[in-house]
C-alpha cells in the first residue's frame, strides 16, 4: 500500500465465555479506546462497528489510512550567545544539541525572537506504517479495558479478563505481523462450539459477519438481541399469552448465545397455588427463562428458554430445561406451605435475632422505632394510626421466612402475601409490600397513607441513626444506601403529596434512639445531607417537574424544612422566570442584597419612617410596598406563590425609579439609615418566596 490507501481493520479477540454482565460494556470500550489509539497515532479512519458475543469482541474500523502523515519535527537549542564563544567557535552546548539531532553545527539554523537568536534544527519525518503499528495499539486498547479482576492462565504472565484462544487481525486483504495478548496473530475466526469448531479463515474483513452467521454465530448484539424478542414473542403467543420480557434478561440470554433458539416450556399448573412473584423470581433470576402471562396478567403453566444450540432433537432440549425447573418450584411450593403456618404478627420477636447495625441493635428494635415514627407521622397526615403501627412492627417480619431466605428479592412482597394469609387489615399488608418503595430511581411510590408513613419512617430511622454514628457516606461509599433513602423520602414528600417538615421528623426519629445512641446531635447535618440531593432531584426529574440550578439555588437558600414546600416555590420561581419582569427584579434584588450587606447593621433604621421620607421616588416605593403587603398575606397564608411573584412584579416600576432617582447612602445618616430600612423591608418582601438575587440570566 502506498502512502495515500486505506483499508478496513479488523480486530478481534477469541477468548473462553465472557462475563455476560459486562460483555456489551468491554465491546464498547475495546472500540472506543482502539479508536483513541488510532487517534493518538493520527491514522484516519472512517466509522467503527463493533461485534461481540461470548466468546470474542471484535471491532471493525473502515477506511484506516495505511501510513501515518509525515510532520515537520522541530528543536529550539540554546541560544545563540552561549552557542558559540568570541571566537566564533561552537561550545559545548551547541555542539551537545547537534549531537542529539545527529547532525553537524553547519546543519542547524537559527530562530530569531523577541529576546534574542537561538539554535534550531528542523527535521522532516516521515510517518509509520500502520502495520508496524497496529499490534501495539491494539494492546494498549486491551489494558485500557475497563476490567475489575484480571486473570491469568498456564504459564504465561498475560493477563485479560478470561483466556485468550485466538487473535484475528486484518488490514485489508493483508494479515498484520505480530503478537497481542501473548498470541501470533492469525487470520481465522471461530464459528459455533458445536456446530461449526473448525477454524473459519477470513480474507478480509467483510467476509467476517456473514462468515459467522454461515457458522451459526450471530456476531451483533443487536441482532441477537431481536432475534431473542420476536422468537419469544412468537412463542408467548403460540401459547395463548404473551412474554414478560425483562430487559435485564434479555440483555443477559443475549450476552450468553451465539445462536439463539428459543423453546417453549411447560411445567405443573398445580406450582400456580405459589405466589407468581416467586415463580417468576426462579425463572428470571435462577434459570434466565420468560415466563408467559395470559391477557389479564396472570401466570400462565409455561415458560420459553432461550438455547445456544439448534439441536436436532429439540423435544430433549425442553425435557431438560422442564426437568430442571421442576425442583426449584417444589422448592418454592414446600416453602410457601411451611411460612404459613407461622402468622406474621408471631414472627416480630424472631427479628431480635438479626442485627440492624451492631451500634444501633437489633430488627427488633428498628421495627419499634418504625412504628414510633410511624404512629407520629400518621398523626399528622390522613393515615390510621393504629394501623400505621401495626404495619410498621410487622414490615420486616418475612425477612425470617424461609421464601425470602432463599429469594431476598422478594422481601416485603411475600410479606403482604403472609398478611393478607394472616387476616391483617389490607392497608397493613400493602404498606408490608409498599413502604419498599421506592427502590431505585424513577421506581414507583407507595399509594396508600399507611405505607407512606411506614416508608418515610423507616428510612429517615436509616438516615440518622447511621448519622449518629459517625457512616456518612463518602463520593463513593454508601454501604447503607443513605442517597436512595433520602432521595425516597423527598420523592415521596413531594410527589405525593405529604406537608410534613422534615427536620421536625428527623427531630422526632432522634427521640426514638435515646438510650442507645445521641442522634439528637446530628439532626441539622442529616437535614442538610437530605435537602442536598434535592439539586440532583431536579436535575433528573421528569420535565414538569424539573428545574434549573438557581431556581433551586434560590429557594433553598431560605433554609425551608418542608420539602412539598420547597416545591411549589421552586415550581412557581421556574415560571416566574420566563416572564419579562424576571430579570429586572433579579436585578434589583441583587442591588439591594449588596447595598445592605455592606452597610453596617446599626447604620440600617429599625422601621421605615414615613416623616423622613423626601424624594417622591421613595414615598412611591413605600406606598407600593405597603399595599403589596397587604395584599399577599392571604396568598402567603394558602401558598399561592404564584399569584405572589405576580404581585411582586408590580414592585418593579417603583423600585427601578427608586434606584433611578434616590441616593440611598445619603450624606444625613438618619436619611440613610431610613432609605436602607426601605430596601430591608423590599428585601423581606421577596424573601417570602425565594431569595431572587440568586437567579442568573
């Protein structure tokens, strides 16, 4: 190839079954750094696809240029005067640097600048070949993985994350010489385990994903990945239902097969007298099956596996894939029969056999702190009391039950299912399920008034009881999930709505830990923590309900205690400040924050005096200023702040012609001091709802 050509390049790595989790993250990241390294080594090269399947990643960049451009290398030596002595003989110095650019004194030339001459050599150097190149960019691509655990394997000191069978590398048509990974690169692939072994060699890189498929190897991951959903949905619907198609599942049957054949299953409909969480738990998790629900949402007898093989006698396939299924829910149905025969109510004493925190005692003893909160919480929102007790005392009670000893995930969900068998009151069994929620961002929050409390009082019990002893999270540790707690409790303060004040409740959740720890100390420190998370909420809230920083920044900076609150302020600052008014009285608002903060405290007035008032400018902004007053205290007292910010944006003629016309530092102190008590009074007014001057253009 001459210096203008370009070729495709293909890479890939052959290796034993990658980690399904990560298969799709490593694919990206080996393009993604072999196209830096590219990049680094200024070789163009056209767009990238990328393949992978268990057993390889694979990158196939179009349009790489086969050499590198040639560049002008330049060297500034030292200068002139210490080049040569007053003779006009070089020193050592010039005669050092021309022995470092292997070339003679008469070969370097000079540099003239501002502060004088100085010694340059100027070289043209001619750029590599990619072919030398590439197998050394290739294993710096491979080190930048991101890989926690590396391995190693025989004898050899290279390490990757699973053992390395196979390295293919072409440019073009042409074979790159060299090693990656310990391996002579080679130009053969491997097609299926069982259905095509052999060696498959490749001419040039085009012929690489379609002489995968011809070895039943679908190398996209999208591709495998659809292939996966329409023939699960062909078979859901063969069955007479449809497929519950959890993308994790999905994402992990797709990184496990590079020949996807699904299989519909059947298995004992006697197993449906189990919850379907469970069963749906053992075929999802356990097994990486679909389960198939009928149109009303109910668990259908049958399932679809998902083979890496198209076997010639699919009946043993499914027989197989049956017969391992069948254990796993005897299993499920034994434990199901056996937790029932316990109520739940008689299991609460059991939790003093599980620590909480080894500081902070016992289930047991959180689950009597819960129901504390609880009952307080209920007390001042639309929940019963008695029953927000009672599902408190009993919310953690399944996590003795052998269902959720074996399926952890389903903790809270068979505890409903317990309740409800025990004749508990159906807001007690929901909030059991319910006062999880939510469980990760964007989840789903509790819908009953019992669960609500249940589910803010356990989490804030979390919150200051491990602010109590000293575990605030770190950047990057959070052992006890403190963010996706307080965040939970924001949620649900907010979305749902509960008026409550969140530091009264942290105040009231410090009561319940006397005797054991002082958790009265760091209330003020876990409220901020909480209020904290409220610029990342709505940084990533849906649209409606999103906001910008200083919106955020504005409100609290008030230093408010109720989120829901805290909302509608910041809800009505963010329309606010799309009206025209907005930028002037953010303006203004700045302005007088100034002014008062570098008087000094006793130059300000204690009121306004009408007698000292002299300029027209003035006696109009406190006549606007008296009637705004008046005005918003009802709109203050129902939280209208709406209708308040609006009131307030007829504020902004006065005090543009106040700050227009007035000397507000007036050489008479008493004047002074009166004009200033003006703008205290201006500044309060704005301070009912947000603190303006903080909101940006």
């Amino acid at each position: 190839m001459n210096g203008g050509e370009r070729a495709d390049l293909l890479v890939e790595i052959g290796t034993e079954e990658l980690p399904p989790a990560a298969l799709e993250r490593l694919a990206l990241a080996f393009r993604d750094g072999l196209l830096a390294r590219l990049d680094d080594a200024r070789l163009e090269h056209g767009a990238a696809r990328v393949y992978a399947t268990p057993r390889r990643l694979a990158v196939l960049i179009e349009a790489v240029a086969s050499v590198q451009p040639d560049e002008t290398s330049v060297r500034r030596g030292p200068a002139v005067q210490a080049a040569f002595d007053a003779d006009g003989q070089p020193t050592k110095a010039a005669l050092g640097f021309a022995r470092s650019c292997g070339v003679e004194i008469d070969a370097l030339g000079r540099e003239e600048t501002e502060k004088g001459a100085w010694l340059r050599f100027e070289q043209r150097v001619s750029g590599e070949r990619a072919m030398a190149l590439l197998p050394a960019l290739v294993e710096r691509a491979l080190a930048e993985l991101p890989i926690p655990k590396r391995m190693r394997w025989g004898a050899s000191d290279v390490e990757f994350v699973r053992p390395v069978h196979w390295v293919l590398g072409l440019f073009g048509s042409a074979l790159i010489p060299g090693r990656v990974l310990g391996l002579e690169i080679g130009r053969t692939t491997r097609g299926h385990r069982f259905h095509a072994p052999e060696p498959l060699p490749l001419e040039t890189p085009d012929d690489y994903p379609e002489g995968l498929r011809r070895a039943w190897v679908e190398p996209e991951l999208e591709a495998r990945r659809a292939s996966i959903r329409r023939q699960v949905e062909a078979l859901a619907d063969e069955a007479g239902g449809q497929a519950a198609i959890d993308p994790d599942v999905l994402d992990e049957v797709t990184a496990l097969c590079e020949w996807p054949q699904a299989l519909l299953g059947r298995f004992d409909p006697g197993f449906l007298e189990v919850p379907p969480e469970v069963l749906i738990e053992t075929m999802q998790a356990n097994q990486k099956y679909f389960p198939v629900l009928d149109d009303t949402g109910r668990l259908l007898p049958c399932f679809i596996a998902v083979s890496n093989i198209e076997s010639a006698q699919p009946d043993q396939v499914r027989a197989g894939n049956e017969r391992v299924i069948r254990p796993r829910f005897a299993d499920a149905k034994f434990f199901w029969e056996q937790d029932r025969r316990i109520p739940l109510g008689e299991r609460v004493d059991e939790l003093k056999g599980i620590v909480f925190q080894h500081r902070l005692g016992t289930l047991r003893e959180k689950a009597e702190r819960i129901a504390r909160l609880a009952t307080w919480i209920a007390e001042r929102t639309d929940a019963p009391v008695a029953e927000a007790g009672r599902a408190a005392r009993l919310a953690k009670c399944d996590l003795v039950t052998a269902m959720v000893g074996e399926f952890g995930s389903l903790q809270g969900v068979m505890g409903r299912y317990y309740a409800e068998h025990a004749g508990e009151p159906p807001s007690v069994a929901a909030a059991i399920e319910q006062h999880y929620w939510p469980r990760q961002a964007g989840d789903r929050l509790p819908d009953q008034p019992v669960a609500r409390a249940v589910a803010i009082a356990d989490r804030v019990d979390t919150l200051l009881g491990i602010f109590a002893i000293g575990e605030r999270p770190t950047g990057v540790k959070d052992p006890y999930g403190l963010r996706r707690a307080a965040i939970g409790v924001l949620r649900i303060l907010i979305e749902t709505p509960l008026d409550l004040d969140l530091r009264k409740l942290l105040g009231e959740a410090a009561q319940g830990y006397q005797g054991s720890v002082d958790a009265s100390g760091c209330i003020d420190e876990a409220f901020d923590y909480c209020i904290d998370r409220l610029k990342r909420y709505y940084a990533e809230a849906e649209p409606g309900r999103r906001a910008r920083a200083d919106v955020v920044a504005s409100v609290l900076a008030l230093g408010i205690g109720e989120p829901f609150d805290i909302d509608r302020r910041i809800q009505a600052v963010g329309r606010f400040r799309n009206r025209p008014e907005a930028a002037a009285l953010a303006a203004a608002n700045k302005r007088t924050r100034n002014i008062l903060r570098k008087a000094p405290p006793d130059a300000i007035g204690a009121r306004v005096d009408q007698e000292l008032l002299q300029d027209s400018a003035e006696q109009g902004l406190v006549e606007q200023l008296e009637a705004t007053i008046e005005r918003l205290e009802p709109l203050l007292e129902g939280r209208d702040y709406d209708a308040v910010l609006g009131a307030l944006a007829g504020l902004r003629d006065a005090l543009d012609r106040f700050f227009d016309e007035v000397m507000v530092m007036a050489d008479d102190p008493r004047i002074r001091g009166n004009r200033l008590a003006v703008l205290r009074q201006t500044e309060q007014l704005f301070l009912n709802v947000a603190d303006l001057s903080l909101l940006q253009e």
